[in-house]
C-alpha cells in the first residue's frame, strides 16, 4: 500500500482532476468508472486515513506495455 499525506486543498485538487483521468478517459460511453473509498483509520481529530480503489471498463493497458510499467 502506498500512503500519501495531503493537505485539505491537495485532497480538493486530486478531487477536481478525478474526471479528466485515464480511466475517465478511456472508459467509452456505454462503460462505468467506479472510485470506492475506505476509512481505514481515524488517527486523531481532523486527521484519517483513506484508502482509494479505482476500476473501470476501459481499453486497458496492452499485455505488450504491462510488462514495461
């Protein structure tokens, strides 16, 4: 798992770009983008930890190309 710790206005900015993603981009019309969110820990007033999941019906990555990311 990879954790990131951002500031309220990063959180809004990562919000606000959510749409313009790839899996936004390459789900067609007729396809879905899910983005579940998970509290995984209250750490203290004011502070939490989330996990984020993201799947879609999109084109995928080719098999070609996997092996290089």
């Amino acid at each position: 798992m990879i954790v990131y710790s951002l500031p309220a206005c990063e959180f809004a900015a990562f919000l606000y770009a959510f749409p313009r993603s790839n899996a936004c981009k390459n789900t067609g019309p007729d396809g879905h983008v899910d983005l579940r969110i998970e509290l995984v820990a209250r750490r203290s007033p004011g502070s939490a930890t989330y996990r984020f999941a993201v799947s879609d019906t999109g084109c995928g990555i080719p098999p070609e190309e996997q092996a290089r990311i």
